[in-house]
C-alpha cells in the first residue's frame, strides 16, 4: 500500500526534522513537502538532509488549504498513492501509530482516520483535539487510552 505523507512548512526549521525522522522508512511510503515561502533554513535542512522528499517550495505563502492541494495533486500524478497522511510540521508520529491507522484504514469502514494528538510533551490529549472531541459528544476522559511518556 502506497502511503503519500503531506507536509506544509512554513519557517519550520526547529521541528522539521523531527517530523520528517519520525516517518518510518518504507518503498512504500512517499513524503511530499510544499513550503509556503519560508525565510528560514526549512528548505535547505529539507533538501540536504532528506533528498529522497518531493519538496515542492512555494515564492508565495499559499496558506495551509491550498498547499495541501498543491502537495496532493503532485503525489497523484507521481506516486499513484493509496492514502494519504496529513502530518503538520511540528508533529511526530508515535511508535505504531501509522501501523495502527493503516489496519484501520484497510478493514474499509472509514475514509478518514486520525490519530489521537497529544500535547507537545506527549503526556495528554492537545487541548484543541479534546476540545473538538467534546464537540462531537465524546468525552476525552473516558477514552481508553494509555499515554507513555
């Protein structure tokens, strides 16, 4: 299963390479980053140390929508993916997450899955998750989830 993960950065340089380190190496996994005109050293960290990325930079900051798009209509036209995963700039992918979506993904029930997103310490649900939880009429306190620091 071919897997395209889209990256948007914008002056991303301190977590960029925790992002991108956190993608587990795969032929089947593909990495796509459009950067919306960053003035920092995103670019640069990005095509020198991570040269196998379609790194797509932007002279104009096209927003957080419109890159994606620009990002997804690249990998469909070059890496013929199955799915695809969102990553923001400043996220890593935890030990067995992807494996765990995929199994997901592959039962066929949904077309969109997300993983749980925690704080940035890791230890709790990030606030603007658990907020949209609540939302929707899920209680964050009483998922059943083990948070390992």
């Amino acid at each position: 299963m071919t897997v395209v993960f889209v990256i948007v950065t914008y002056n991303g340089s301190q977590w960029i390479r925790g992002c991108l380190k956190s993608i587990p190496v795969s032929s089947d996994y593909k990495v796509v980053v459009v950067d919306n005109d960053s003035s920092d050293n995103t670019c640069e960290i990005i095509a020198t140390e991570f040269p196998s990325v379609d790194l797509l930079p932007s002279h104009d900051n096209l927003g957080f929508g419109r890159a994606n798009n620009l990002a997804i209509r690249h990998a469909l036209g070059k890496h013929e993916p199955d799915a695809f995963f969102l990553l923001n700039q400043d996220a890593r992918l935890g030990e067995g997450c992807l494996e765990k979506l995929l199994a997901e993904f592959q039962r066929g029930q949904f077309a969109i899955i997300s993983p749980l997103h925690l704080n940035g310490e890791g230890t709790n649900l990030d606030h603007g998750f658990a907020f949209h939880l609540e939302k929707h009429g899920i209680n964050p306190q009483k998922l059943d989830v083990t948070i390992e620091v």
